[in-house]
C-alpha cells in the first residue's frame, strides 16, 4: 500500500511527546506511569486515523489505551485527531511496527490487542504480513496477561476467514463470531472506525471475532 507523504508529520509528531510516546522501549514493563491512573491497559494495533481508539479512550474512562502505527503520515491524523477531541489522560500513541511489540511491552503488561480493519495482503506469499498470522499472534500472546483477548473486525470476508482459522489453529478459544455485526440490536458497546462507518453504511457486512488465549502454563 502507497501512502502519500504528509509534508511536516515528522515535525508535527515530535512536537507532542505527552501524546506520540518516543522510545517506547525504555518505558518497557512500566506503562502504566505514563498515564494518569493505573488501569487496565489495552492496544489498538495499526490504528489508522485513530477514530477507533479516540472512541473508546472516550467511552472508557476506567481503561487505559495505546493507539499504535508505524507511519508518520497516518500518526499525524491520528494525532491532529487526539488534539481536537482534548483531555484525554487514558490515551497514548506510539509509532513502531507490530513485529517490535515485544520489544515496548513486558510479558503479561497489556489485557488485550485491537486488530481493527487491517491491511489484508491477499496474495498467498504476504501471509506472514497478515496481522493475525501466527507470528503476530505469538507476539500478542507474550504480551498479554493470561487469557487475554484479542479482538478484530474486516470488511474483508477473505482474511476474516483466514483469521478464524489461524486463531483457531493456534489453540485460541473464540468467544463472539459475528458475520454481520451491524445486524445485532444492542451496539452500544461497539466504537466504530472509519472504515467501519463507510462500509456499513454502503450495506457491505462487518465480520467480528473475539478470541480467547488459553491459560499459560
């Protein structure tokens, strides 16, 4: 995917350390201290423009979220995004790629990932690229506390399917299937993205899953 570059985002992005967390890594095992309260701590991995993430931060006071992207043309939407919708002491933004997870968090420190929307890389030799292939998964594992979540939502039927499967194949448990989300009556728990709210509103079905890591032993 070619994304446009945003002329200054580098700049833009710098400027507000209290939001774009810089060297994440040295804050490994220690998250917590960069917010306000000591909370339950949840990642949005690949982000976008940040809608998703904004929404539940807002929606979620008692909850701690991290919005995470790797480019600096997205991270600056994202950001102008934050700005706009001020105070928000429970959201943060960090710009590193998904394979460095390991890398900022500790082992057990975050309760559970958001996959939202995620680049599908429908040829067969781009798999390993697929957020929710079984090296991502490894990683999210590692991360989360025992039996945590992962949660994820596609307008794509084909890499919804191909993630059923691999959650399936690396011994998760799925909790909720949705093969057309906006279809249910109660969604007042569901903050949508972006894409979420083109989509749907052109008809097209929203697939959801939520899966379950197993116990660690």
């Amino acid at each position: 995917m070619r994304l446009r570059k945003v002329k200054g985002a580098a700049e833009t992005i710098a400027a507000h350390p209290e939001i774009v967390i810089p060297n994440g890594e040295t804050l490994k095992g220690n998250w917590q201290s960069v917010f306000e309260k000591d909370q339950p701590l949840y990642i949005e991995v690949g982000m976008g423009k940040g809608q998703f993430v904004i929404g539940m931060a807002q929606k979620n006071p008692h909850l701690n979220f991290i919005g995470i992207e790797k480019f600096d043309s997205v991270m600056v939407r994202a950001l102008e995004k934050v700005l706009e919708a001020g105070e928000l002491p429970n959201l943060k933004l960090l710009k590193i790629d998904a394979e460095d997870l390991t890398n900022i968090f500790e082992e057990n420190e975050v309760e559970g990932v958001y996959l939202n929307f995620s680049d599908p890389w429908p040829k067969p030799r781009h798999a390993k690229r697929r957020l929710t292939h079984e090296n991502f998964l490894k990683l999210y594992e590692h991360i989360t506390i025992p039996e945590g979540y992962l949660r994820f939502k596609t307008d794509n039927r084909l890499l919804f399917e191909y993630s059923l499967v691999s959650v399936t194949e690396y011994g998760m448990g799925l909790r909720d299937v949705a093969l057309d989300l906006h279809q249910r009556e109660d969604l007042d728990w569901n903050v949508m993205t972006e894409y979420e709210q083109k989509f749907s509103a052109k008809g097209q079905p929203i697939y959801r899953l939520e899966a379950q890591f197993k116990a660690k032993a």
